[in-house]
C-alpha cells in the first residue's frame, strides 16, 4: 500500500492511495467525515458491514466514525479526502 498526501489543511487532507493486487486495508474508523473516489482498479470497499463494490468512477461517502475496510482485487487506485 502506498500514500501520498497531496493537499493538507487545517479542515481536510487529500490523500492518493495505491494498493496492489491482493492487498488490503484493515477495518478501522476515522474521526472525520470523508469520501473515496476510485481512478482506477476493482476491489471491494465494505463500510458498516455493507459491501460496496470499487470500479473507477465510483464515489462514496463516509461518515465519522464508520468502520471501514477495503481489499484490491486488481491493482487500485483511489482518492481519499477527509473533512471536519
């Protein structure tokens, strides 16, 4: 997994996320709101115990403290941005 934090203020940070193949991201929550918006890749994003499945183009929501997790059934490009 790598990151590159490309903006970061006082209210939000923007995050670009790459993971490869197979890999995945462990449920964990954060403290702001926040989105993730796919670039590129398949995967599968699961948010409050909902699946949701990743393709480029697709956006989704996150409110705080939601316990997330994700998983890269191809290579997977996303942007993360949190807010609050």
């Amino acid at each position: 997994v790598l990151s590159k934090v490309l903006v970061k203020t006082n209210k939000s940070n923007h995050t670009l996320f790459c993971l490869g193949k197979g890999t995945d991201i462990s449920e964990h929550t954060s403290t702001k709101e926040g989105s993730v918006t796919v670039l590129k890749g398949r995967g599968t994003f699961v948010l409050n115990g909902k699946n949701i499945k990743l393709e480029p183009g697709v956006f989704i929501f996150m409110p705080a403290n939601s316990p997330h997790s994700l998983s890269a059934d191809e290579d997977l490009a996303l942007l993360l941005s949190l807010s609050g």
